[in-house]
C-alpha cells in the first residue's frame, strides 16, 4: 500500500541526527509533512543512547586531537576553534528551543568541566604551549592550566590519590564543559515535531527506496510489529533522510545515487567501565581526557567522565575497542559483508593494506584482559577497585571508507554527508564529532539539498541561532566543512 500524497519529508532513523534535522524543518517549514521511521522498538536505541556514547558535549576544550602540533612545535587551533562554534550553534539551538517552550527542560545537559590530564615532562611541555596557544583566543580565554598536584586533586581529586609524587604531572580545566544525555535530547526533540504534526512510526525498518519519474522517492517499509498487517507498505517522498547510523551506508548504496559509489564502511565497536558506587562517583565532577598511546587510533583517547542520565551520576572509563561484523549494535553480523560492493572493493581492500596499526590495535584490544583494562584505568585513577566497576558494551561507529587516488582508499574518522546532486536525498555516515555538532552537520544538509530556499530561510535561522548573524551562513558553513572533511577525530 503506498500513501496517496508524497510526504515533504521522510527521516530514516530515530536517533539525534534525524531529531535534529525535524526539528529545524519543521521550524522553517511548519506546514511540511514530516515523517520518521525507526526500526526499533523504542528512539535513540543505538549511537545516540546514552550508554552507547559518552556524551561529551564536544567544544574542543579537552581533546588533544583537535590541536595538532606543528613541525616547528607550534600549536595549530583552527580545528578546536571550528568544533568550538559547531557546538555552540548546538547550544543555541537547544536554547531557541527551550524558550520557545518546545524542549520540556535542559535536564539532557549538565556541567561538567572538561580536564585533559597528562603524564612526564614531554607531555606536560605540550600541554602547555597547547594551552597558551588556545588562550589567545577568545573562545578558550577561560581556560585554566597547572602542574600543580595539588590544583589537580582539587579539581579532580581521583586523578592524584595515590600517584607517585615524583611523576610530572599537568592539567588543563574548562569550567564550562557539558555533559549531554543524547537520548533524552533525541526524545524530547521528536516529542517536539510529532506535537507540531510529524508522523513517528517505531519498528518500521526501511528495506529499500528508488527514486521515481517525478524526481519522488518510493521508501519500501516492512513493519516489524509481531501482529503487523499488511507487514509491508511503501511511502512517497520528496526528500528522504537517511539518518541511520550504521545502516545507512547500506540504504545510500541501495539508493543507486552516484554520490554513493566507492563508499565502504569499517565497524569499531566500544566497551566502557562504569560504576554507579556513589563513594567514587561523588569523588569525580568532570570529564577528564588523556592521550592515546603512539600508533593507537584517535578514538581510543582514555578519558574518565562523569555523566548524568536520567538524573542518576556515574562514571565511564574508557574506550576499549571490540570488533564486529555488524554496523549497528542491534544489527546483523552480514552487515559489512552486505556492504561489499564491486565499487568499494579496492578502497576496502587498500585500507587493509594501508592500516596495519590499526589492525595490530583491535587485536591488542581484543586480546586484552580484564586485568590490562584495569591497569589502563589505573594510570588515570590509581585507586580504581576492579569491583566497583563493570564492562558496557557501547555503540558501533562505522568508520568512513572512502576512494582515494594516491593511495586507492582512505579510512576516516570523522562524518560525511552524502547528498545526491539534485538534493532529493542525503545521507549521514560515519560518527565524529558527531552528536554535539549536530546541528552544524544538518545545516550543510539544509545548504546542499536546499539551495533555493537559503535565502528565505537564513533570516530564520539566524534567529533560532545568532551565532550565524555574526558572520556569513556560508562562511559557519565553510568551517563546519573544514572540522568534518579533513578527518577530523574526536576522542569518545
Ligand atoms: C562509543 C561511542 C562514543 C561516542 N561518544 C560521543 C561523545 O562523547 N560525544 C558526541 O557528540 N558524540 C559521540 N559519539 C557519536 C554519536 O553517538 C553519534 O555521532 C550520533 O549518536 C549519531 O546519531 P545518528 O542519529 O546519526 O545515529 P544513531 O543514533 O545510531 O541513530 C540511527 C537510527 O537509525 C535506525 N535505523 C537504522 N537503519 C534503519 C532502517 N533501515 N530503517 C529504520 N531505522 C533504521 C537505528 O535503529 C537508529 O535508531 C560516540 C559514538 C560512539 C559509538
């Protein structure tokens, strides 16, 4: 059975960046339909679920891989200072949102400073010339950094109990740093949209979608409801969405747009240690990142985090890499094999070759043993007790594959929109920075699949975020590009 009218707007996938997305369309175009497919029983059940990510509310104020140090020794910011204003064009929206009375409350974000710890004298200099560079500018003035020990138990007191007192140690704080709760902010912002007359439909999988004469796409829905009937339907859109995570590489493919072509996918799965022992979660306020071991991947940066969720404190430690075949935590193990196509067999094939660290990392990982996580987690909290803490499996990130001519294919780490030339579809792969600069990505959305319309929606815009106002939609947008497409890593 098929809908009788094209509905404007069709997003697969109810996680944040579809939640996003409905809610700006549906700010600029109230009068769309709108509607949103998810396959699971519930929103937000995979990468946006709280447990699933570690809810840094990424603004650049702690993680070393946004500010790379130059040949000369310098310290190059322009990537944290781009993250920076993504995220706070998140917060503003966020803020619109909540003043126009749509968010219910800002229980999904809390303050949590962010700290970034480091270890002996090479890493402490670093830090250092990290932290005058970023000082120099404005968005990072408050910055705070000490080699003091005793600064840092007072910041962090976990970090120094019991540390060897010789060690060099330096630290940097933000006091402005966020905690955010992805899921309870996907749910609240689709609550938003249905209110205003969007369509949300649960256990609804998207099995395939083609574009008609008309320029329309027909989606192919099968409805995964035990009692559904019929158990399949189709629906017509004039643009599709496809917001959905990991499976989305696999729906852009069946979409048959050129822009999808050479496209590849490799899965990295997480685990954390958590501890909800109030004796140790009161001891620690702050989200507290390290540095990777050299030839380790960007997003197996340690950090140990304070979160809030469903106004319950715990503490995440991590992340451990795993390894799985599936592109989502509910997926299929034939999900990457699913993927294979004759397009991207040679960038697949060339990133093997290519990243052999990598390889040699997730086997390092795989292999490792509970008592060796506990000894990671001891370089940060010495005092750290194998029973206060258990192992959480998090969400699976669908590292970018993509074509490269020197090298056949590269592996990245950051996010790629994949829109079709004519703006009738797009897709979201890959995960970083992902959540906190949602709002950044889904605006290069609006741009590139929306272009007769920028003109009258940028007034709109600007009021909802007036971090625009202060410099051309173009030239936020031109950053936000240059953040995401340079392989840009955030450390989860
Ligand atoms: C371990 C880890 C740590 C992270 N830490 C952070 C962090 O600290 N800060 C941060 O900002 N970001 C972080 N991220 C990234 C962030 O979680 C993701 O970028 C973000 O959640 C992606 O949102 P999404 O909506 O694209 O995908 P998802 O939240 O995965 O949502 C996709 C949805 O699509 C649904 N779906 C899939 N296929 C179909 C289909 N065929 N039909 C219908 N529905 C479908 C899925 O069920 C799912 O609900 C982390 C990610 C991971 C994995």
């Amino acid at each position: 059975m098929s809908s009788q009218q094209p509905v404007d707007v069709v997003l697969v996938g109810g996680g944040i960046m579809s939640a996003t997305l409905a809610a700006m369309i549906s700010t600029l175009e109230p009068t769309w339909k709108i509607e949103i497919l998810e396959r699971r029983p519930a929103l937000a059940e995979e990468s946006s679920n709280p447990w699933n990510n570690a809810g840094t509310g990424h603004a650049a104020l702690c993680e070393l891989n946004y500010t790379p140090e130059r040949p000369d020794g310098t310290i190059d910011i322009s990537k944290a200072v781009a993250i920076n204003e993504q995220f706070e064009l998140s917060r503003e929206l966020w803020s619109f949102l909540l003043t126009s009375g749509r968010l219910p409350d800002d229980a999904f974000l809390s303050p949590a400073p962010h700290m970034t710890f480091v270890r002996g004298a090479a890493d402490v200099d670093y830090l250092r010339r990290r932290a005058d560079a970023l000082r120099a500018h404005p968005h990072f003035a408050n910055l705070e950094f000490t080699t003091d020990p005793e600064v840092i138990r007072d910041w962090a007191p976990l970090l120094m109990l019991d540390r060897d007192p010789g060690e060099p140690v330096a630290a940097t704080r933000a006091p402005e740093g966020t905690d955010v709760d992805f899921g309870a902010l996907t749910r609240a912002l689709v609550q938003d949209v249905a209110d205003r007359g969007a369509t949300v439909s649960l256990e609804q999988e998207v099995r395939g979608l083609r574009q008609r004469r008309d320029g329309t796409w027909r989606l192919r829905v099968r409805d995964l409801r035990w009692n559904a009937s019929p158990r399949r339907r189709t629906i017509d859109a004039r643009f599709v969405f496809i917001g959905a995570g990991g499976g989305a590489l696999r729906l852009l493919q069946k979409s048959g747009i050129r822009e999808a072509k050479g496209y590849g996918g490799f899965p990295i799965s997480g685990q954390f240690l958590r501890t909800t022992n109030p004796d140790v979660v009161r001891q620690h306020q702050a989200k507290v990142y390290g540095k990777a071991d050299v030839g380790s991947p960007p997003m197996s940066v340690p950090h140990l985090d304070t979160r809030m969720v469903d106004g319950q404190a715990a503490l995440l430690f991590g992340p451990y890499a795993g390894w799985s075949m599936k592109f989502l935590k509910h997926g299929s193990p034939l999900d990457l094999i699913r993927t294979i196509r004759p397009g991207n067999i040679v960038p697949m094939a060339a990133v093997g070759l290519h990243n052999l660290d990598l390889l040699k990392y997730l086997i390092g990982e795989l292999t490792a043993s509970p008592t060796r996580r506990l000894r990671t987690l001891r370089a940060f909290m010495p005092t750290a007790h194998p029973r206060d803490w258990e192992l959480i499996t998090a969400g699976q990130r669908v590292q970018v594959i993509k074509k490269d001519r020197a090298k056949g294919g590269v592996l990245e780490f950051g996010t790629e929109l994949v829109a079709a030339a004519d703006g009738t579809v797009a897709g979201l792969l890959g995960a970083s920075p992902g959540a906190s600069t949602a709002v950044a990505t889904m605006l290069d959305l609006l741009d590139r699949c929306f272009p007769d319309r920028a003109e009258s929606w940028a007034p709109r815009l600007r009021a909802m975020m007036p971090a625009l106002g202060g410099q051309d939609w173009d030239d936020a947008l031109a950053l936000h590009q240059m953040a995401e497409g340079d392989q840009v890593t955030s450390e989860h």
